[in-house]
C-alpha cells in the first residue's frame, strides 16, 4: 500500500497539471487531484485486464472460438496489449477532461450564485496547457509501464490459476533471495525505478524538491526518448510478448 501510495504520489504531482504557481495551488489541488485518481484507477485497471487478457479465453474456453478465425495469435495478442498502452489512456484523458469542465463549470456557478466573478478561477487554472502536460505524462507513463503489462501478459498466457500470485510471488523471492544471500535491494531498486522512474526523465522538475510544471518548455520528450532505461524496458517488453505469442499459440483450454 506504501508502495502504491509512493507511486501515485509522484505521478500525480510530477504529471498531472500541477502548472500553476504556488499561489495558485489551493484553486487547483481539487483538479489534480481528480487527476491523480483517475492515472491510479487507469494503472489498476490495466494491471488485472492483462492479468485476465490470455488467461480468461483459456478458462471459459472462448480461445476455441478464437482460434477458429482467421486472426493470427500475434495480432490477438498485440490487439490485447493496446488496451492498457493506448485505450485505457486516451479514456483516461478524456475522463479527467470531462471531470474538470464539470468541476470548473459547478465552481463557476457557485461563484456566481454568491455574487461573485468565476474569472479569478480562470485565471489561476491554465486548463489547455495543464491537458497538454496530462496527455504528455500518460502517453510517457504508457511507455514506461510497457514491460510491466508484457510480463503481466506473459504470466496470464502461462499459469493456470492465481495470475496474480504468478505475477507477484516471483519477484519477491528474487529480492528476499537477493536480500538474504548478497544484502543488497537491487532488485527492489530496479522495479521502483521501473514504476515511477519516468518522471525525472520525461520532466524538467527544476529542482528535486520543486515538483510543479510552470511551463510547457518544462517537457523533454527529446531526453525522455533518449533515456537507454526506456528501450531496455521496451526490450524486455518485446521479448515478453512474443514469448506471451508463443504461449498463446500451443495452451489450450483449462
């Protein structure tokens, strides 16, 4: 739960419209916030569709009906890995828009409704340039979390029961093993960096205790897609699938 808590804690702060100034922050706490929410809900939500991907066909049998059409595993399987890298984010996207209209329009009219002008909220909320930051950090989060949504795939093409466990089991006695025989967290390094490492490479933070995005020149897509940890994911992601193909070519049924 720490973890988690850790994880989303940075994500929302270093990616999801914190673009104002500090003066600005109590009128935009409750939009980032709806935010933060929604990439955390979009994460879980991802997590166990990929858990459930190959691993659902299997048990309510529909893979033979799958596989009797003219779709080749590889295209399945790819169709599969979309949803959590492109669907569940661009309705994230959409989700978090709609929200914040739907909370500035209700403040707006509150404001009205005492006598007072809704322009100041306007003013202090740059709402197209707190989107464009939004869609930047879940289109970098998407690329990020790819080897996660592979090795999740992988394991729902390969365990016949508990997925999760599967998922989850093994990479915690590979950091007690780690912790026990050598006294070192690498390992734990490894997956933390992998979850929330994104940020410091796809953000200019001005600063490691200044989290805020003032500008969109505080972007940097160019040292973001440069970063060697980024392909070394996207190769472990690659490899993961096609082995999740291979899987899904010669498991049958449950």
């Amino acid at each position: 739960m720490r973890l988690a808590q850790l994880v989303w804690q940075n994500a929302g702060a270093e990616c999801c419209c914190s673009t104002t100034r500090q003066s600005s922050e109590p009128i935009e706490a409750p939009y980032d916030l709806a935010a933060m929410m929604m990439i955390f809900v979009v994460f879980i939500v991802g997590v166990f569709y990929c858990l459930d991907a190959l691993y659902g066909e299997r048990r309510d049998r529909s893979i033979l009906f799958w596989k009797s059409l003219p779709v080749s595993d590889l295209t399945t399987v790819l169709s599969k890995v979309t949803i959590p890298l492109v669907a569940l984010p661009l309705v994230a996207f959409a989700m978090v828009v709609s929200v914040q209209l739907i909370m500035m329009l209700m403040t707006s009219a509150n404001l009205i409704f005492h006598g007072m002008s809704p322009a100041s909220t306007w003013a202090h909320i740059p709402f197209f340039q707190n989107w464009v930051v939004l869609l930047y950090g879940l289109i970098a989060i998407a690329l990020w979390h790819t080897p996660i949504y592979g090795w999740l795939l992988l394991v729902s093409g390969w365990a016949r029961r508990a997925t999760f466990l599967w998922a989850v089991l093994p990479l915690i006695a590979i950091q007690i093993f780690e912790k026990i025989t050598f006294d070192t967290q690498y390992c734990a390094r490894i997956l933390g960096h992998r979850l929330t490492g994104f940020a410091a490479e796809a953000f200019d933070f001005q600063g490691q205790h200044n989290p805020d995005i003032h500008s969109l020149a505080q972007l940097t897509p160019g040292r973001y897609l440069s970063t060697p940890d980024l392909w070394i994911g996207l190769a472990f992601a690659t490899a993961f699938i096609f082995a999740a193909v291979r899987l899904r070519r010669y498991r049958g049924p449950i």
